[in-house]
C-alpha cells in the first residue's frame, strides 16, 4: 500500500469491543468507556464536525474513580451511567451511588447526581477533569495524535478551551453548583444529606469562528424533538416476530440519529435543505457519496425525504471542474467530505471524489425517487443526472471500451475506488491483487441500472427517443459485460477485468449486486445463485465478502471474507428478483436469517460487518474489532429485507403498488403503518404470501411486479380505500 490509509477503507485503532459506549446526534459524536469517562491517549472523545472538541472528562470523587454497576442507553444520542463511589475500606457495599445522564447535540450535557443512601450525612469532593486536543478525526483514526492540551482560560465560574493552532475553534465548560475551576478542572465540596442528593449540571459548548455553537441543553430541545418528529413522520414497522420488531426499533432510532440537517458545508443556524443521512459512527459522522445514497435506498420504506435531501446536497457538490488533487471531474458525484481542520490536507480539500460507483448510484435512486413520489425532486434533479450520465460515458469509460474502471490520479488517493475500497480488496481466485485501471463487475451493474432508470425517466416525460437511446445502450452494455465477465469453467462472473482486460476471477458478494441491478440474463443468475448458495459462501451469518476457497480468503479480514449487511441485504434483494429461479427464495431466506440472528446478537444493532466465520464453528457472530456501529447501511439493512421480501415496488406517477409478498415464516404477520406514497399515505400487512393494502385510493391499482412470479396476485373482494392481494400457485 503506497498511500496512508485515510479514507473509508477501516480505521487502524479499534473502538470497538465492550468497553466502548458510542453516542451520535448528526454531526456530533461521542466515544467514553463505561464509566463516563473520556481518557487521554486513545480515540476517546466528543467529536464535533470532524473535530475532537473534548479529549478529557474524567469524574472522580474523593481523587478516585468510580465503581460501574450498568450503562443505559434509550436513544442514539442519550446515555445514564450509573456508577458508585468505592467502598471504604473494610468494607463490601458502599453507600454513595452516582448517575451521569449524558445528552449529545451541538455539544454535551451532562447532569451528574449524587445519592447518598447511607443514614449518615457525606462530605465528598467531586472533580471533574477536562482538557482538548482538538485533534482533527483522521489523526485520531490513524493514531497519530500527540498528547496536548488546550489553551485554558477561567473566567468566573466558565472554563474556557481554546485551539493554540486556531483561536477561532474551542470549548466553552461550565456547571452550576458553584464550583472552583481551574484550568483543567472543575471541583465541588459537597456535603450529600443521609437518604438525599446532590447535583449539577455540566456544559460543553463547542465554539467555531469565535461564536458558541447553539445547543441543546435538555433531553426536551433539540434531539428528542427531531427523534420525535422522524417518528412521527415515518413508517411505522412491526412483525410478530418480537426479536424482529426489536431489530426495526434499532433501525429507525440509529438511522434518526445519522441525519444532518441543513447544507453539508455547514449552515451555522441549522436552517438549509431536507436532511441527508451520515456514513456511521464513529470515524464517518458525514456525508458520503455511496454510503448515503444506498442507505437512502434501502430507507424508502422508512421516510422518502431521506432520499431527497441526500441527492440534493449530493448534488450541490457535485463535479463542476477537473483537479487531480481531489479527483473532481465534471459530473462526478463525491465520494468523501470533511470539515475538519486537516481535512484540506488529506482529502486535496474539504471534499474527495474518488469513488466510481456514486455517480449511476445517484441516477438509480432519483428515478426510485420518483417511484416513491418525489416529482418535483426529480424535474429539479434531472441536470444533475445527466451530468452524471456524461461523466460516465467521458470519464468513467477513460479507454472508451463501454466498461466504467477507475485509476487513482494521485499517490494520495484511493487505490481502490469501489465500496470494496481497501487495498487488498480486489484480487483473484490466488489472491494476487489487481492492477489499475480496474473495472469491477458491480459498477457495471450500477451504470446498467442507471441507464435504464434514466431512460423511465424519459419516458415518464414524453420524451421516447432518449428513452430509446438509453435502453439501447443499456442493453448492449448487458451483452456485452456478459461475453467479458462472464467465465464458463467457474460458473461465475469475474470481480473485475484489470489493466489488461485480464478477468479478476474471484467468486465474491459482488457478483449479487449484479443480481440486484438485473444486468444477468436468468441462465446466468441460476449458475450464480446456484454458486452463492455454496458453503464458501454463505455457512455463516450473511454472505461473505469473499468464498472461503478463494485465494485471499481471511474470516477475520475487512473485505476478504468478512460478512457486511448491507452487502448481504444486497444480495437477498438480488436473488429475490429472480425469485422465479429454482433456489433463490430459500438462499434469500437463509441469508436473511443470518442477519436477524447477528442483530439480536448484537442487541438488535447490526454493526458495520462482522467476521464471516461458519455458523457451525461459533454460534454468535464474531466481531470484527474496528467496526463502525451505529452505521448507516448495516442500520437500513432490515429495511431492505422487508421491501425485497414484500416485492414492493410503488409508482406513484402511474397511481400503481406492485407487490409480491413470500415472507419467511419467522415474520409472522408484518405490519407497515402509515407508508407515504407521495400524497397518498397506505398500511401494508402480509403474512407469508398473502397482503393486504389499507387506504388504497379508488383510482390506484394493485399489481404483481414480476410478471411471471410463480404466483397470482389477484384482487379479493373487499371494502371501499383496502387492496387485498392474496399469492395462489398457478
């Protein structure tokens, strides 16, 4: 590996693991252990638009650190630390129970109580230590901080922290209870009644451009109010299946907490455009191309707007010009943005294009966009697709061979430029890594897709010819990656062609995100589902990253065996497109399974991946130690797996809901209430193959989206606003 490891390609330092309690309200992070406490010298810390803001905040009582008895965490962006002081000596129980109520916003509240449950009046004195570093994220991600303090300043009863390389950025501390501070500490002498408390509540108020951020100060303000409001306005999911509707729960309160409101380079007043959601906590609190634009997708089931506010500030940022520092082209969609103050530095500036999938992505969810409802998004978009459309036939095809690769321009760039972006992601049934320019079997899938929806696009409009033009081009695209990727002696299509046009003849995931986009004729897609069904790939909790037998195969590893969820719901969503074909229901079962049981693993939070080995050598999913959680397209994952096995697909333009509903039989009865379809606000409920749609106006229809799905959708007699769809064997 020839550049640092800086991007979206698995942190170097781990957060993971037990003692790590992660807190996210859009841009604002926050990493402690289980105490509360943020300690120095490791990737601890509130983080603030890419910033560290606090590397220090440690309570201790009486000079010593406290006992923990449980950690309780009701939202994304609260915790309630509960914790005693340790008993004196002599002694097995103490008396003296302290609770940290946590809340993250533009910043940190901390309410800190004092119970004194002794029959004995307490004298205690009660430090809390603070210090920043300001450490930009990157440098905290590769390790490469130094141990400093901050510029500390007391006046009155405010301490405040200043960054010596930039006077404008700091931390504005205080706390009633009329402490002493100091610089570096904030110390009270309480004397706690028997059976009474003592409190106080602490502030962290970031400061940008020498002006105080505003902040949320109680659990009423800010973040409960836009949870709240998310809720209130999205579908609501439920099974049967308890462990299942758990899992929904995480899914929407994660997916709440990720959204940023307002224009990514940052309106200070939080007023803008629609949110748009973040990659995950803790190192990617930002909007990124690929990350945000699937998760988008796979959250249309949840709230549209989603969608919306993504490919709006997508396209804001979209390529205007050509720099090879940053990788920006005309038309490109970005990969990476970061507002740090060393994000000039790593990226070549504050954002990084080098990414070549974003850009069809970005045309493939504008026309589900419009599916869904979003007219006027779509008519105010389209330049935006277009423009996408031309990088893709002038930049991404840099050879002019009709295939899409990419090449880095710089040493500092990604090697890899796929969502598969570390640097050894991309290598052959021996494991010998490719050589750029790459061209990567999913990519072409994608710049299928976006052809086509483009082209539904056009013809929505009454404009015939380019919807011609386009699906011509997509249709010779599909014979023509067939006769390149495909290879006959393995049953399977190639990771990729290199540099020489020589296939990457890896079995991978990769090859169902082709599934997915419909790129595979179905003699093809029988092979594949016949080969994704094997052991190698799919004995563990989701489909690896790689087979077991291929070459470069490591369980442990970020892309080289390793089980992601958003892959896997990929996949599923992918074999049920083909669900025609002997094996694909069941395989999409299975995988599905897998998931649902790794979430309840991780209590009902699926993390970013997780390592990919057999069900039969460990009964609960492995972590993998880096891993990213809450992130955004492991928490959409479930969201997926109830569209793909519903087969709902809206057109809304066309006043239409196709469904085709095989549940597994786990769901039980699935439940989705109040699903805005444009105007139009329906209840889905299915149960196995039957479903029955509530609120459906009189001039829409009901239809099976298939068109030759081993089932009938037919119409049942029924009330006046409710479609009934049962599946009947023909």
């Amino acid at each position: 590996m020839t550049a640092p490891r800086i991007f979206n390609a698995g942190p170097p330092i781990g957060v993971g693991g037990q003692p790590t309690i992660t807190l996210v309200e859009a841009s604002t992070f926050c990493l402690s252990d289980q105490l509360g406490d943020i300690r120095p010298g490791g990737p601890q810390g509130l983080y603030y638009r890419d910033t560290r803001v606090l590397s220090r905040w440690e309570v201790r009582v009486d000079g010593h650190p406290l006992e923990p008895l449980t950690v309780q965490a009701a939202e994304a962006f609260k915790v309630r630390f509960v914790l005693r002081k340790p008993p004196r000596a002599g002694l097995a129980d103490s008396t003296v129970m302290i609770e940290r109520r946590r809340l993250i916003g533009e910043g940190l509240t901390e309410i800190l109580t004092v119970h004194n449950l002794g029959n004995e009046d307490t004298a205690l004195t009660i430090t809390v230590h603070a210090d920043a570093d300001f450490a930009d994220l990157f440098a905290v991600k590769e390790g490469r901080t130094h141990l400093g303090s901050a510029d500390a300043v007391v006046v009155g009863e405010q301490l405040r922290l200043s960054d010596h390389n930039d006077n404008g950025r700091g931390l504005l501390l205080t706390a009633t209870g009329q402490p002493q501070v100091l610089p570096g500490a904030i110390t009270w002498r309480a004397l706690v009644p028997a059976h009474g408390e003592w409190k106080t509540t602490l502030l962290a108020q970031p400061v940008v451009n020498h002006h105080p951020v505003r902040m949320s100060i109680t659990e009423e303000d800010n973040p409960a109010r836009r949870m709240k409001a998310w809720r209130a306005s999205s579908t609501n999911l439920t099974a049967s299946d308890a462990g299942f509707t758990h899992v929904l729960r995480h899914t929407e309160s994660d997916l709440g907490a990720l959204r940023i409101e307002g224009t990514p380079r940052g309106d200070e007043d939080g007023d803008g455009p629609p949110a748009y959601v973040a990659a995950g906590a803790p190192w990617f609190m930002t909007l990124f191309g690929r990350d945000s634009l699937l998760t988008s997708w796979m959250a249309l089931l949840l709230d549209s707007d989603l969608a919306v506010g993504t490919l709006r500030q997508l396209a804001e940022l979209q390529g205007r010009t050509v720099d090879p520092l940053t990788e920006e082209e005309p038309g490109r969609i970005m990969h990476e943005m970061r507002r740090g103050p060393a994000g000039d530095r790593v990226l070549g500036g504050s954002v990084y294009y080098g990414t070549v999938d974003a850009t069809p992505l970005f045309v493939m969810l504008l026309d589900q966009c419009r599916r869904w409802g979003a007219d006027g998004a779509v008519e105010e978009l389209l330049p935006a697709a277009d423009a996408a459309l031309s990088w893709i036939d002038h930049f991404g095809d840099c050879d002019g061979d009709g295939f899409v690769e990419y090449q880095r321009k710089t040493d500092r760039g990604l090697a890899n430029q796929g969502w598969k972006d570390s640097f050894d992601a991309i290598n052959d049934v021996s494991g010998h890594l490719a050589e750029a320019p790459i061209a990567l079997c999913e990519v072409q899938g994608y710049v299928y897709a976006a052809r086509m929806a483009r082209a539904a696009m056009a013809e929505a409009r009454g404009d015939t010819d380019t919807a011609e033009r386009l699906r011509d081009q997509a249709q010779q695209l599909r014979k023509q990656f067939d006769e390149a990727f495909w290879i006959p002696e393995s049953g399977w299509y190639a990771l990729a062609l290199d540099h020489r046009k020589r296939r990457v003849d890896s079995l991978t995931s990769n090859v169902a995100h082709c599934l997915w986009t419909g790129i595979v004729p179905d003699d093809r897609a029988a092979q594949l589902i016949e080969q994704l069904s094997s052991p190698a790939m799919s004995d563990g909790f989701g489909l690896r990253t790689l087979a077991a037998n291929m070459g470069a195969y490591n369980p442990m590893s970020y892309h080289n065996g390793s089980i992601w969820p958003h892959d896997t719901a990929i996949g599923v969503a992918g074999l049920l497109r083909y669900r025609h074909l002997p094996g694909a229901i069941e395989l999409a079962e299975r995988l599905a399974e897998g998931l649902i049981d790794a979430a309840l693993a991780f209590d009902g939070r699926l993390p970013e991946l997780f390592c990919g080995f057999p069900r039969d050598q460990f009964r609960t999913p492995v972590p993998y130690p880096t891993s990213c959680s809450p992130q955004a397209w492991a928490s959409a994952t479930p969201l997926l797996l109830v569209r793909s096995f519903l087969g709902l697909e809206p057109n809304v333009p066309g006043r239409e809901i196709a469904l085709a509903p095989c549940l597994p039989e786990r769901w039980g009865n699935m439940v989705l209430a109040d699903l805005r379809l444009g105007p139009v606000s329906v209840t889905i409920e299915a149960e196995g193959t039957d479903g029955r749609v509530h609120g459906l106006p009189a001039d829409w229809t009901l239809t099976d989206w298939t068109g030759r799905h081993p089932v009938s959708v037919a119409p049942m007699d029924s009330a006046e606003g409710e479609g009934v769809c049962r599946a009947q064997e023909v």
